[in-house]
C-alpha cells in the first residue's frame, strides 16, 4: 500500500471470548490490517471478515500521524469492545472524565476511552493503538494532579476502572487486587475478614499507580512501602503478551515494576502479601502554628525512634485555610491501644481539636480523603532530606513566606507535608532482590517532604506553579547547603519538572532503561504512552 492510498473496509466480529485464563500468548508486531485482524482473532475476538466497502477508513498507519490514526483506533476499539469503548458526547464518556481527583485531568480530552474488562481487553487495546501509533495514557485511580498523567488529550485512554477483582487465598496469605480499584474498596472487603495488604492511606486512590511509584502506607514501619509487598504482577507487555512477572519468572522486570511506574508494561493485577489486621487506633489532631518547634523536635524524634515499634505512622503537615496557619498531624497505630508510648510526645502538644480513636483501616482512609475534595486543580512537588529539625523549621518559614503571595487566591489550600522515611521501614527495601528507589539504610532516616496546593481557578495556575516551584527550589537549595539533602525524588508527590529517576540513582536509572529495552524494544511505553514521568536517556 502507497503512503498516500487508505484502506476502506468494514468488519464483522463472529465471536467473542473475554476471558484470559490460561492464555498463553505468543508475541503480536501487526504490520498490515490483515496482520492486525489476525491478531485479534488470536486473541479470541472472532474470526473478523473484511471487504472492500467505505464504512470505516483507516489512514496508513506507516506515514500518517494525524488525529485520524486515533479515529481509526477508536472504531476499530469500538466495534470488538462495543460496551467499554465511549466516544466524546456519550453519557459513560462524560461519567469517566468527571472521575478524575484534578480538574487538569478532567479537562483533558481523548479522542476516545476504553474500560477493559480482562488483561485480554488490555491487550487488544493496547494492539490497536500500537498499530496506528494513536498516543495513549493508562489510568488507574486517576489521582494525579497534572494534565497527561493518566488521560491523553486526543489519544485513546485506557481505563482500568473494570479490572475490580479482589480475591484471598484460601490460605489468606495473598490478595490478588485488580488494578482498577481503589484502596477504599479494597479495604473495606478485606476488613471484613480482619486481613489487610500494603497499600495507599487515601481511600479514592487507585492500586495501580500507588504501588508502582512505591506505596507509603500506614503499615510500612513493619512491612516496607506498597511495592515491597507484590509478590506477583500480571502485566500486558509491550508486544501484547500477557505475563505473569515474579522473582522468579522475570526477576529482572520484578525489580523494575517495584517503583519504576509506567515504563514496562500495562499491569492489570496486584498479588500483594496479606496479613492478620484487626483494629486500630489513629485520627487527626490540629495544632495551632504556635506550637510548630515542639511539633517538629517530636517528628525528629520519631523518625529516630520509630524502628522500636514498627506498628506506628505518622503523617504532619502544615496549611493555610480561611486566613489561618495551622498544623495537622496523623498519627495511626496498626492495634487497638489509645495513646501508645511510641506518640507520647506528640500526644502531649497542644491541640486544637483532634480525631483520635478506635477505628478501622477504612475508616481513616475515608477520613484522610475527605480532606482532598474531588474539582479543584492540584499541584505536588516533592523533596527528600535529613533528618533535622532546624532544616524542618526553617522550610517552614519558608513555606509560609511564599503562600503569604498567593494566599488570596480563590479556593487555595496549600500545605507543607512532613513524613518520615525510618531505617526501618528503608530495611525493608532490599526484600525480594530490592526495589528500583535507590534508598539504602545507611541513607536514613529521611524525611520526605510534600508540597501540595489545590486552587479553584486556571487563571491562577502560573502564580501557583511559580510559588510552588520557589518553595522547592529554596528548600533544597538550603538543605543542600546544610548538607542535608538526599537525592531521592518520591514519584508518588512529583511534578512534571522533576527528574524522578535520576533521584533513583545514576545505576538504579541505567538498570531501569536496559530493562524497558529488553522488554519494550520499539519504546512503546516511552514514546505512546507520553504522559507520567518516563526513563529518558
């Protein structure tokens, strides 16, 4: 076929099969439309019968990079996954876009949307848009702030919001985890069985891109970060295929998929580690801005201290609502006991008004995420630094002296988040042949640190980015000077400017690209998939 000629056909689907289990999936590179149809009929969407009528056009897709490639994707999607696919104008269409936390996301526009129902769908889609080369983003929970993150304006998105299973062993050691759901979901079913898994602390969060940036969670002091605690992903590979990836079957790509986020493959299944969890204790108490110097001494101290009881996490953060500073703390404690040693000091601050009780894990996930509103437009930006509490105080002021511009804004909520990264949970890291954050023992402990503003207005976006981008920049700038920094640049808080995985480390970067070459040597996941934050070169 010329470069100037297209292809009109149109096509029939005689059958269908949805299922993947047991697929063994040998490897698709589609060149021609017969290959293509082919494949999706290996597949198990039918034997797909093609003729020369004008009902669907398909551009070449060798030459032609012009939006009609993803025209061609979605109807081609649209006929073999007739109930999942949705154009713009649709009511589902509509639904899915307000389904994202920012509005920067929900305002970004795919040429059309796609909500599998198995890692088979997946696959298909993922072959699709291959073919025409139709860019494409991945979305799980859809809880990133930036536009592009896990929607793509004028491509396809893939929205995993179907893939929903949640199934225990019968030995209740293992919790395979679809990776459209959202810990809240997650949660509330496995509380009811008085088990739990290593997961996110924000209800409306989603599995999948969490864990595959690293995972902090209430219950790392005893088993490490989200990632840490996969024993297994089923992942669409770059050529389609569908695999399961484990220390043992691809242990090169294992160690990659544990914090090295969208550059391997299309993950559609989490197999997390599981463990008895009954009750716990834990709230928010409010402090007034007054009391930020003991506040912070206890934070150090915590950081210190926490590897003595690994069943402690402690969240601090400092905000601007309604004309007032003022600091929040989230303490939680993995058994239900009121005030244990381990928050002594913390608990002895001043409050202002506090939380605290006997509860479940979904119940202060659901706390935590009514304190981050769906429609508004979001920022993060992250730092990682020593343990110090007059580096903690002085990015205080520093905090405080950059909102005091931008603090009459429509809707601002900024805050300054402090969460400590302990040699304990850091001991944790290196299970399973280790995972990809660069983070040692010897590095710690470390204190992370998150900057995240939401804003009611786009016409404010520059002034916010701007500030942001100064309280970073001076913030490391002065630890840097105090010897205080770490390299490490947590994915999960990151903003588009940010070189996540240089923060990983020259060696743990170079290791992430040979890998993303050997199993996506065409760059599929570098080059079609644009959005979230990619290896580089």
């Amino acid at each position: 076929m010329h470069a100037s000629q297209f292809l009109f056909l149109t096509f029939s689907v005689l059958t269908l099969c949805n299922t993947d289990t047991g697929l063994n999936l040998t490897s698709f590179s589609p060149h021609t439309f017969s290959d293509l149809f082919a494949a999706l009929s290996e597949l198990g969407y039918g034997r797909i019968e093609y003729t020369g009528t004008t009902i669907l056009t398909f551009p070449d897709p060798r030459t032609n990079h012009s939006a009609s490639l993803c025209t061609a994707t979605c109807n081609i999607l649209g006929a073999i996954l007739t109930n999942v696919t949705s154009q713009p104008g649709s009511a589902p269409y509509f639904e899915q876009q307000a389904d994202y936390w920012s509005n920067q996301q929900a305002e970004t526009l795919p040429a059309c949307r796609v909500r599998p129902q198995s890692a088979r769908d997946v696959s298909a889609s993922l072959l699709v848009t291959k073919f025409f080369r139709c860019p494409f983003a991945v979305k799980s929970g859809g809880h990133a702030c930036f536009a592009g993150a896990s929607n793509i304006q004028s491509g396809l998105t893939i929205d995993l919001a179907n893939l929903n299973v949640i199934q225990v062993s019968d030995d209740r050691t293992l919790t395979q985890v679809g990776a459209g759901n959202l810990w809240g979901n997650v949660y509330s079913q496995l509380d009811r069985l008085q088990l739990s898994v290593i997961g996110g602390r924000v209800a409306g969060i989603g599995v999948g891109g969490l864990t595959l940036g690293g995972g902090i969670s209430f219950f790392s002091g005893r088993h490490g970060w989200a990632c840490d605690g996969v024993r297994n992903y089923q992942v669409v590979l770059a050529d389609a295929s569908i695999v399961d990836v484990n220390d043992q079957s691809f242990p090169d790509l294992y160690f990659a998929l544990r914090g090295g986020g969208n550059n391997f493959g299309i993950v559609t299944r989490f197999d997390l580690e599981t463990f008895p969890q009954a009750g716990m204790w834990g709230g928010m108490r409010s402090s007034p801005l007054t009391a930020n110097v003991s506040l912070l001494t206890a934070l150090y101290n915590f950081a210190i201290d926490a590897p003595s009881d690994p069943d402690a996490a402690l969240i601090v953060a400092f905000a601007f609502y309604k004309g007032t500073y003022f600091t929040s703390t989230d303490l939680e404690y993995a058994k239900p006991i009121v005030n244990p040693p381990i928050f002594n000091e913390l608990v002895s601050i001043e409050s202002i008004s506090s939380t605290l009780r006997i509860t479940n894990l979904t119940d202060l996930v659901e706390e935590l995420n009514a304190s981050q509103p769906h429609g508004l437009r979001e920022l993060y930006t992250t730092a990682t630094f020593k343990n110090d509490p007059g580096l903690m105080t002085e990015v205080v002021e520093i905090f405080i002296s950059e909102v005091e511009g931008i603090k009459d804004t429509e809707g601002i909520l900024p805050a300054l988040v402090f969460q400590p990264i302990t040699t304990g949970i850091i001991s944790y890291f290196g299970k399973n042949g280790g995972n990809a954050l660069g983070i040692t023992e010897s590095d710690g402990p470390l204190i992370l640190m998150n900057i995240a503003v939401a804003w009611a207005n786009i016409g404010d976006d520059d002034r916010i980015n701007t500030a942001a981008n100064r309280i970073i920049d001076r913030s490391i700038a002065l630890a840097k000077s105090l010897k205080l920094h770490h390299r490490f640049i947590y994915q999960n808080y990151a903003s588009q400017r940010q070189d996540v995985f240089a923060g990983y480390g020259a060696a743990n970067k170079q290791r992430l690209i040979d890998i993303s070459r050997k199993y996506d040597p065409e760059q599929v996941f570098q080059k079609l998939q644009p959005g979230y934050f990619k290896l580089g070169e």
